[in-house]
C-alpha cells in the first residue's frame, strides 16, 4: 500500500469515526428530549385533579457539553420539556439544562420555592438513571450519588410548597 492509499484510508476511518460519534450524540440527546417529556407526563399525571397549576413547556438549549459532538450537526441546539407546579406563590420548576455534567447524562435542575418556609428555595439535581428512569440528589451531595426518583421521594422533595 503506497502512502497516498495508506492516507486517504486514514482520513476515511477518522470520518466514519467522527460521522459514529455524531450519531451516538444524536441518539443521546434524543434520549434526553425523550425521558424528559415522558418525566413531564408522569408529573403532571400525579397533579392529576389537585387544584395546583401544572405549567409545561419547551426550553431551547444551546448545550455547550455536546459542543465536542460537531457543530455543524445541529445536535447542540434542541428544544426538551419544562415544568412548572403552582401553589399560591410557591412553586417547582424543572429545567434541563444540559445533556452532561460530571459525568451524569441530562443534567435538570428541580428548584423548590416556598416563600415564608424557614428554608424558602431548596434546589435538587436530576440525572438520567443508566437503568432507565430518573436520579434525584439534593445540592450538598456529590455527583452520582441520589436516590430512585419515584412518586413518593418526588413528594418528599417538595412538601415544604404544601
């Protein structure tokens, strides 16, 4: 193989590497877009006939941490799912912000606000479970750490808004 062909063969195996990449980025944030409106769902589910106002809507996200993936491919812009509950002047909101951080796939910030609650603004962390579902840790735990989120761990978050 002459050094022209050993070249060019190196050049396409760095494309096809880089086109793999692109496409398993794609399919991440895909998957992020996807469990964030299936969590959204769920939410608003559980408020189901309460009386508290259950605001959804979408985010535009420009995600610097897919930057690596290709700009040119459009994957670092995406519009996900947001929510937001109400109860009197209190309130939830849940914010993707980006697909990675510290090693967590879909970093949302879960924010509890409660005025006149001793401690008003109390702020959780979520994160893609890798067995499916949600992570949930409070704002002094470490990356990676957190528990299951469920119904009941998702209403002992918030039970200073009742």
């Amino acid at each position: 193989m002459s050094a022209r062909e050993r070249f060019f063969e190196k050049v396409q195996q760095r494309h096809n590497a880089g086109a793999a990449h692109e496409k398993s980025a794609a399919r991440e944030v895909a998957a992020f877009c996807a469990a964030m409106d299936r969590l959204a769902q769920h939410i608003t589910a559980w408020f189901a006939n309460s009386g508290m106002v259950v605001e959804r809507s979408t985010k535009s996200i420009q995600d610097m941490s897919a930057i690596g993936f290709s700009l040119s491919s459009g994957i670092c812009r995406y519009e996900i799912a947001t929510l937001c509950i109400r109860n009197g002047s209190g309130y939830v909101s849940i914010i993707p912000e980006q697909l990675c951080r510290d090693g967590n796939i879909g970093h949302v910030i879960m924010s509890v606000v409660a005025p006149g609650n001793a401690s008003e603004n109390e702020v959780f962390y979520l994160s893609m479970a890798p067995e499916g579902g949600w992570r949930m840790r409070g704002e002094v735990e470490p990356a990676g750490e957190g528990v299951v989120l469920t119904e009941e761990v998702f209403f002992q978050a918030i039970a200073r808004l009742a």
